[in-house]
C-alpha cells in the first residue's frame, strides 16, 4: 500500500502524516488523487508536495584553500553536507560555493560526512574530479602524488604508533556523528 511505501522509503514523518497527506490530496499517483491502500504498479509517476524548511547549518565561512584552473581546495566547516542529499538542497557545499562564492559546475574529487570538517577537492570539470580523484585510489603507490589523511578524535589515551582498523566502522549515532568498529568481519 501507498502509506507503507511512504513510510519505509521516507521515514522522516510517521505513517499518519503520509495519510493525512493522501487525505488532503496532497500525494498523487500519476495526477489523480491516490488512496492510503493503492498498491503502487510499475512506471507510475507519484508526487508529493510539501512545504519544507531546510535545516541550518553553521554560518562559517568557507576558506578557499588553493584555486586553479583545474580545481579548487575548500576548508569545509563542518555541519555543511558536500551535494544536496537528505533533507538539504541549498546548505550544502556545492550549492554554496555556486551561490556566494561564485563557483558552478563544481565535481567532487572525495567526500567528507556532513559533521566532519576539513579539505575537500572539487574539480572544475568531471575529467578533471575524475583524475585527481584517480590519484588519491592509488595512494597506496609510493610514487603517487596524492595523498589522503583523516584524523580522528578519540576518547582516552590512544596507544603510541601507526594504528590499523582492519574492521569495518558503522555508525552508533548518525546525530553527533559518532561512529565505532565492529566486532565482525575484517573489512
């Protein structure tokens, strides 16, 4: 049913919000108005309006790092996600960099979380995203020319020397950012 897929798909609102909505006419099926227990067929077009506020985010300034001709370094503050996702279409990175600081069509060469402040790398073109982001994957080459490195906070005394995380890292608290390792699998 329509409030079931509403529900799993998009579990920022409870199921009786979603019923209200296909009440109000708000949710349509292929621009009619849809019924709670409509089962979905494939290739229909459904539509939801809404009103939403975006959530905030910090407003620090976004330090432009290094600029070129090919690409642009931003020390990015943290709270800010990098493309729009979720919840944020104009707070997020690209989107601000385009609006206030005069920078579109920027492409992503590497990711940062949104609560994780630091370097980001931006191509000006996708070939260009597309070739850095190839020499950070081989940075496990010694001759490689670029390199990544994430510090982290840590809780306690940390023990003396390299540390390898040979498990893999989930998430324990998406809303302070806080993540552990597993126990399971190596990663």
């Amino acid at each position: 049913p329509l409030v079931e897929f509403f529900a799993v798909e998009f579990p920022y609102y409870p199921r009786e919000y979603y019923r209200t909505k296909i009440e109000k006419g708000f949710i349509t099926i292929d621009s009619r108005p849809a019924m709670a227990d409509e089962v979905l067929r494939m290739g229909q077009k459904v539509d939801h309006l809404l009103h939403r506020h975006e959530q905030p985010v910090l407003s620090t300034a976004i330090d432009i790092v290094c600029q070129t001709d090919q690409y642009v370094v931003v020390n990015k503050p943290a709270s800010i996600p990098v493309h729009p996702c979720g919840r944020f279409r104009k707070n997020t990175m690209l989107q601000i960099l385009a609006a206030e600081y005069g920078l579109p069509d920027l492409y992503p060469v590497h990711r940062l979380d949104r609560l994780t402040s630091g370097l980001l790398m931006f191509g000006k073109t996708q070939a260009e995203a597309t070739k850095i982001g190839q020499q950070i994957l081989d940075e496990r080459d010694e001759k490689a020319s670029t390199m990544k490195t994430y510090l982290a906070r840590v809780r306690g005394r940390f023990p003396e020397g390299e540390q390898v995380v040979d498990r893999a890292i989930i998430c324990v608290d998406r809303r302070v950012g806080r993540y552990a390792c597993t126990d399971g699998p190596e990663a």
